[in-house]
C-alpha cells in the first residue's frame, strides 16, 4: 500500500512540473526541481525516507503551483 501512494505522490509531483514547465514558469519550476533534488538527498536511502521526501516535494510544488514566487518580480 506504501508503495501505492509514494507512486500516485511521484505522478501527481511530475505532471505539477510538466504544467509549470509547459507554461513558462522557469523560475517557478527551477525552484520546485531543486527543492525536490533536496528533499531526496535529505531522505533517500529508505522507503520511508522517500515516501516523506515525495509527499512533502508534491505539497511544495502543488502550493507554488497555486501561490508562484515572487523572488525576483519586484526588482525588474
């Protein structure tokens, strides 16, 4: 059942990545991959480390789906 879940977390994780990459959102999407690229290194090495690493990499990118950064809008 873990197995399950840490699958349907890691689809739903890389179609929020598809969408923000497929509209543009560069900074967006840069920001989430790195911080997907961090949690793993954090967690990997277990199941249960990277079922956590995915859960909370696809609550990350589905709020910055809904909410983008704004690091560098303000300064252009």
């Amino acid at each position: 059942m873990e197995l399950l879940i840490l699958g349907v977390f890691t689809a739903f994780n890389f179609i929020v990545l598809k969408v923000k990459l497929e509209k543009g959102r560069i900074l967006d999407f840069g920001f989430d991959l790195g911080s997907v690229i961090v949690l793993t290194a954090i967690f990997g090495g277990t199941l249960g480390g990277m079922s956590i690493a995915m859960v909370a990499s696809f609550i990350i990118s589905f709020t910055l789906l809904l909410f983008p950064p704004k690091l560098f809008k303000e300064s252009f």
